[in-house]
C-alpha cells in the first residue's frame, strides 16, 4: 500500500495497469495537473474526477517503490 500523502501516478480511473507508473506526493500532482500532464487527463486523481467521485482508494505498491522511482512493470 502507498505510504500516507503519496499516490500512484497515474491511476487510471478504470483501473486499468499502466505501463510506467510511479509515486508522487499531493505537491506534485498538482503542480503536474497545472502544467497540463499528459496522464492527468484519464487519472482518478485528477482534480475534475476527483470533485465528482471523491478520492480513489489507496492502490498497492508493487516493490514499495520509493518517491519518484518508476515502478516495477507487471
Ligand atoms: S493527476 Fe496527474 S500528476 Fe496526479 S497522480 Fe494523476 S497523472 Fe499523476
């Protein structure tokens, strides 16, 4: 599980595996959302989604990659 106050990113809000993901902390995601990243636009924690749906549940961490560390591909 994602330690406190990081997520994984992206999350897709089908919940389908993504190719390259990693953790970032709420800082981050917001500033990435502000620079319009790619990946924000279909993510369960973009902002948008997030107003509507509320937060997606905390997603496992495959190999508790550290902040910033890309995470192992499944
Ligand atoms: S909203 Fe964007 S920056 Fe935040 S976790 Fe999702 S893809 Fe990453």
């Amino acid at each position: 599980m994602a330690e406190p106050n990081l997520q994984v990113c992206p999350t897709r809000i089908d919940g389908s595996a993504v190719l390259f993901a990693h953790k970032v902390d709420r800082p981050r995601c917001q500033e990435r959302q502000r620079q319009r990243y790619h990946k924000c636009f279909t993510c369960a924690w973009n902002n948008s989604y997030v107003a509507k749906h509320g937060e997606p549940a905390p997603a496992p961490v495959p190999g508790g990659a550290a902040l910033g560390e890309p995470l192992p591909v499944s």
